[in-house]
C-alpha cells in the first residue's frame, strides 16, 4: 500500500514511523514533512494547504490511501477534491469538520442536539463580550473560535483578566470569541474511529495543557498526556457514545455531511459525574496522539481504510489496544508560548529511543547534520509500562537523557492526577 500523509508535526511522524513499519507498506510520503520525518519516510515540498497540488500528486503516484492529519487541509477541502476524484482519503469533508474547526458551529450544534456542553455565549462585538463578562459568575472561560497554536484559550478568575482576554483576542484579528462557563472536574480527550454512521474507540487520553505543574499558569496547546483515562469503563463509555458520539454522528449524517476520519471530543467530568463536552477535533491531538498510539495494536492503516470503504464493523468487532499505560511529555524549547529557543544542538536523542519513543515537532537539521531546536514545542518523548506509575518513570528516564539549551517541560505527567479540581 502506498500512503501519503498531510501535514508536518509529531502526530505526522509518529502515524508515518508507524505505518512504514506494518509488512503491507510500500511506500509512505508525508506533506510536507520535517528534517526528522524524512530519515524513514519520503518527504515532498507540497504545503498542508495546496490541495490541487497534493491532489496531483496523489493521482501521478498512485497513492492508495491519504490521511489528512493536518487541521488546515481538512478545513480547506482536502476530502471534498479527493472524493470529487474517486481518491480514498480519511478525512471529514468541509461541512462535517465544521464541529471540529470553529468552537462557535460546535456549541450550536450540541445545544441543537442537546449534547452536554457548559453554559455559553458566542459573540462578534467586542462590546458585548464585555457586558457578557461583567455580569458573568468567575471563573469563565473565553475562547477564540477558531483552533490555533499558542495562547487561545484563557480561564478567568475576575472581570480584569477576562477583559484582558477578550481584548488580546479581538485584537488578534478573531472575528468570534466564545466564552462559557468554567467547570471544575477532571478532563479527558476521547477519540473514535468513524465511517460516518458507525464508530470504535480508539483512545482515551488526559492532557496537561498548562504551563506549570499542577495545571497553574497560561493554558497551551498540550504539554503531556497519558493513556488511557483512569475513570474510564464500560459503563462511562457507554454513556459517552449515547450522549455524545452518536447523537452528533446521527445529526451529521441526517444532513447529509457524514463525519468519516478521526473523531476526538474534549470532555470534564464534573463532580456530580455529569459530562460537559468542551469541543470536538477532527484528528488527534499532540501529543494525544503519542500516548494513543504507542498503545494500538492493530494495523492503523487497515482500520483506516475500512473506515473510509465503509467496512469498520464488519471487519472489526473492537479496536485493540496494549493493556498498558503510556505517558508523553513534552520537551519545549524557550519560553513557549510566550518566545522560543532556535538553533540549539539536541543531543541524546539515540540514547533516549532505546528507552522510549520521541517524535519532532519543531526541529531541523544544520550544516553538520545534528538536529537543532526551531522555538517552541520541540521533542514528544513516550514510554509505557503496565502501570501509570512505571509509564511515568520511564518517560521521564528517557527526558533526563536529552539535553538541549533552554529545554524546558513539565515534571507531573501520569504523576498527578487533578479529578475534581
């Protein structure tokens, strides 16, 4: 099978590393890829967001199978061109994405189909955001719609941080905020596999998104996960696909914009148990996808494809995972999100990988083929083990082992756990 996958982050290394190593590969190319990515994989100079181009590319090479990881090119259309061409690519099109894309279609859409979400409000004024939050009970939570890198998500203890807030944002050019009430509990990512009518857990994973230990600090994009969610049993997912998944599939495919690919919901359990649905993602995660991954066992890229032909229940009865725990941790180069670190030598990473995964996020290689820092989140490192505990002491074995300038990185991942907090 040759397969081609869209996009240029640790997700897409992790998914190539992966599916180059299963006996019915071929080939595998990655677009664009990373200086890392193309030690196993064949990296081509198309951007995540030319879809004429990887189009072309797709049909010259033959490429049977294309997983758009990347959130631009599943906005932009990718599976909309490669269906219109008779291509096969996991993807959700345009219109089923929307859930995923923008934060404001996704808290209209569950209070249409009545899936648990926190009180919110939606707004395009900057004006009645700030009446919105002077007469709002704290903490709150304001949000940019739209999904990006960085600082775009703030809990607000007081009307100055939230006026803060809501002014950075309409001053970063967002056209929508959205701001909803805060809730305290445990949260956890929960992903399925989904042909559009019928869906397989794939993973449960619960993310570190603040800056500092103890969940403290400015919230970011992910700096470490662990796999699988503690609380999670038969029961709770029972629960989560009768009030979340299908409700949400079954509503898509009523339109006529059937949701195929990867779908990951962001959920607290709150302390009467009940579930509050943040938002939806139309791929996983980073580093979710580390953690999730280094514990599938099953072919991925078989289960995709029986998603996309529209065989994944009659193929499969369940997706199989390790019965293991990982942990993921992410190593930071600077003072992300603020600033970064460039141009600094990483060193151990050989050392590291006899104990763990890594995968790269943001680094290249220089005149001397060493990799070096690119600012930011730099390196996921992953391990697991049959406890959470022992998961957690191997990964950060491995981070001890690789050394760069202003190397920075959260030190409670799989150590602390903040239910009910």
């Amino acid at each position: 099978m040759k397969i081609l996958i869209i996009g240029s982050g640790a997700k897409e290394y992790t998914i190539a590393k992966l599916v180059s190593q299963y006996e019915n590969t071929e080939l595998v190319f990655v677009a664009p890829g990373n200086d890392a990515i193309a030690e196993f994989a064949n990296c081509i100079d198309i951007k995540a967001d030319d879809i004429d181009g990887i189009l072309e590319f797709a049909k010259s090479n033959d490429i049977d199978l294309t997983v758009a990881c990347s959130e631009k090119a599943i906005s932009n259309g990718i599976a909309d061109k490669f269906n219109e061409a008779g291509l096969m690519i996991f993807a959700p099109t345009t219109e089923a994405a929307r859930i995923a894309s923008s934060k404001a279609v996704s808290k209209k859409f569950m209070y249409k189909t009545k899936i648990p979400t926190p009180k919110f409000g939606i707004f395009d004024r900057e004006n009645m955001a700030l009446d919105y939050a002077r007469k709002s009970k704290y903490p709150i939570v304001v949000k940019a719609d739209n999904h990006q890198h960085g600082e775009n998500v703030f809990i607000c203890h007081n009307f100055k941080t939230a006026k803060q807030a809501i002014d950075d944002l309409f001053d970063s050019q967002n056209k929508k905020i959205i701001i909803e009430d805060f809730v305290a509990g445990q949260e956890f990512s929960y992903y399925v596999i989904t042909d559009g009518y019928n869906a397989m857990p794939v993973a449960s994973v619960v993310p570190y998104k603040q800056i500092l230990e103890g969940n403290g600090g400015s919230v970011t994009s992910g700096l470490g996960a662990y796999s699988p969610f503690y609380m999670l049993d038969s029961s709770l997912e029972s629960r989560i696909f009768k009030e979340v998944i299908y409700p949400a599939l079954d509503e898509l495919a009523k339109n006529g914009n059937q949701y195929i690919g990867l779908l990951g919901v962001d959920i607290i359990i709150d302390k009467a148990g009940k579930l509050n649905v943040l938002e939806f993602n139309p791929f996983f995660k980073e580093p979710d996808a580390q953690c999730a991954l280094d514990l599938l066992d099953e072919n991925l890229s078989d289960i995709m494809k029986a998603a996309v032909i529209g065989s994944l229940v009659d193929d499969y009865t369940e997706i199989r995972q390790k019965p293991a725990y990982s942990a993921s941790v992410v190593l930071v180069a600077g003072n992300y999100p603020k600033e970064g670190k460039f141009g600094a030598a990483i060193n151990g990473l050989e050392e590291a990988e006899e104990y763990s995964e890594t995968a790269h996020f943001n680094t290249i290689k220089d005149n001397n083929d060493r990799f070096v820092t690119k600012g930011g989140r730099t390196i996921v490192v992953t391990a697991n083990a049959s406890t959470l505990e022992k998961a957690a002491q191997n990964v950060y074995e491995a981070v001890d082992l690789i050394e760069f300038d202003s190397k920075k990185f959260r030190k409670d991942i799989g150590k602390t756990i903040f239910a009910g907090c």
